[in-house]
C-alpha cells in the first residue's frame, strides 16, 4: 500500500507540475502582452519600459519566467495584478470563500441526494422507481445554466423564497443565499449519481456474495447493509468523486448567473481585462483542485477493495 501510495503521489506532482507548466505557457503565447495592459496608449520612455519588464521578469527568457512564477506560486505567492496594482493573492482570497462554500454545498446535495434517491429507485416499489427515473431523465436534461434561470425565476421572483443575488454572510447566511446556486450547480449530478447508484445497487442484489447470504438466512436488512450497499459503493465513490471535481468548473457558469463574487466570475472579469496574473492563478488553483480530488477518488476507490490491483478499474 506503502508502494502505492508513493505512486500516486509522484504522479500527482507531475500533473501538477506539467498542468502549470502548459496554463502558464498557454496564456505566455496569448495575444497581447502585460505591459500592453499596464502602459495602455501611453507612450513611455524605454528606460521605463525596461524597469518594468525586469520588474515583472518580462525580460528574461520563458523558462525562466516559469521559474519564478511556479516557485513563488508554491509560496502562495501569485505575483501582482498588472491591471488593478494588487497582489494577485489578496484579490483571490477575497472571493475564494464564496466558491468553496458553494462546491461544499453542493456536493453535500450531490452526495446525500444521490445515494439516497438511487438506493430507493433500486429497492422501492416500482411507481415509485419510475417517479424517479423521470425526474432524473429530466434533470440530466437541464443544463446548469437553464437550472439556475428557472430557479432564479420559481423561488427567487415569484416565490420569493431566496435572494436573487449576493452570497450573504456568516455561515446560515451563506447557507441560505447559496442554496439556490448551489442547487443549480448539483442538479445533473444528483440525477446522474442516482442512476448510477441504482444501477450497482441492482447489480448487488443479484451477486453471489447476496445469494449466498440470503441462503444462510441473514436478516434482509443486514445483507442489505452489509453486502448490497458497501459492495455498490466501489462505482458509487468514483461517480461521486469525478462529478465533485466537475463542480470546480461548474462555478463558472453558476456565479455568472447568480451574481455571485467567487473564483469564476474572477476568472472571467480576469480574461477580459487581460489580468495575466490572475488568469494564471485561478486557472492553476481551479485544475489543481480537479487533479487533487481525482488522485484522492483512486486512493478510496482501492482502500473500499483492497481486492482491486492499485492503478485499475472494473465497471
């Protein structure tokens, strides 16, 4: 497990590393240029020019530049915003709050809703099965956008039930303005995690390991518990851990339309003002959560089935 361990770990290093290689690369070989946004139509002297570029190593060739922005990055240290004159740092840990609170939010639902719904469609009566089907059908549908109008427009206009905009403050604060964006952001993957769920949970009932308890006259409860559902959770924990890593992604979308200050509404503001600096952080910040969550996926996924060789999948 040791050996294991140690793989996946180097392995995250690298993708981190060539993650941040190619976001600070990609955005390197972009149109424009960050003195260009700092000097505008401005005419500058060239001794200014070249105070600036060594200021903000401009001047010195591309790996090196990389060089010093991957180690200042691992610092915390994201440079500054040419475009507003702040610490990049500062700028996201003004708005970072609001995205975590709403990725925890949402998986809660995620988690909770999508199990629970599955396990019932699996073993609940047949009407009842159906019902969900048919809302889960509906709700893979919906994309995350038309989610969050219809929602803004059922519980926040004419219900009135949630604010519209703002992300509120102190915890039941956030708790209550989020719900809505957090919905939003949860409703796909509820509905696909149920299927999924629903599906292995049958798969289950029909498994050897079940028939065979079911034979010794084990309570219907306990094989249940103890068989059907710990045994379904192997796909169930790898369905749930690649939709949570989706969700990073998904904010941008959901704060876009519920007005929300977070990390993806920075990054659009940022990738319009051509705030490099920032673009490059949140980006890394954004795919280095995607590369953490699924490392730790594959990590549980093993630990549920000690039986399954490290680095493999069954279906």
């Amino acid at each position: 497990m040791a050996g294991y361990l140690g793989r996946q770990f180097l392995s995250l290093v690298v993708l981190l590393v060539l993650s941040s290689f190619l976001i600070y690369g990609s955005l390197f070989l972009a149109p424009g240029s960050p003195d260009a946004v700092l000097f505008g139509n401005h005419t500058v002297s060239p001794a200014v020019r070249a105070a600036v570029d060594a200021q903000y190593h401009l001047n010195e060739p591309f790996l090196v530049q990389y060089w010093h922005w991957a180690t200042s990055a691992l610092q915390g240290n994201f440079g500054t915003s040419i475009a507003f004159r702040t610490s990049v740092a500062g700028r996201i840990s003004a708005v970072a709050g609001t995205t975590i609170f709403l990725v925890v939010y949402a998986s809660v639902l995620i988690t909770f809703f999508g199990i629970l719904l599955g396990v019932i469609s699996a073993l609940g009566p047949r009407k009842l099965d159906g019902s969900i089907m048919v809302a889960t059908n509906v709700g893979t549908a919906v994309p995350t956008f038309v989610a969050s109008v219809i929602l803004i427009e059922v519980f926040a206009v004419k219900l009135r039930w949630f604010p519209v905009i703002g992300a509120g403050s102190g915890f039941f604060g956030r708790l209550y303005h989020l719900t809505l964006p957090a919905t939003a952001l949860a409703l796909w993957a509820v509905a696909y995690l149920t299927r999924v769920t629903r599906v292995s949970v049958r798969d289950e009932l029909h498994s050897d390991p079940v028939m065979t308890a079911t034979a010794r006259g084990l309570h219907p409860k306990v094989v249940i518990a103890r068989h059907v559902i710990r045994n379904a959770l192997i796909p169930i924990v790898t369905v749930t851990g690649l939709q949570i890593a989706g969700l990073i992604a998904g904010t941008v979308i959901v704060e876009q339309a519920f007005g929300l200050n977070g990390l993806g509404q920075l990054l659009l503001t940022s990738v319009e003002q051509k705030d490099f600096a920032t673009v490059q952080a949140v980006s890394l910040i954004l795919v280095s959560a995607f590369i953490v969550t699924n490392t730790l996926v594959d990590i549980l996924y093993t630990m549920l089935d000690p039986r399954i060789r490290p680095g493999s999948r069954q279906a």
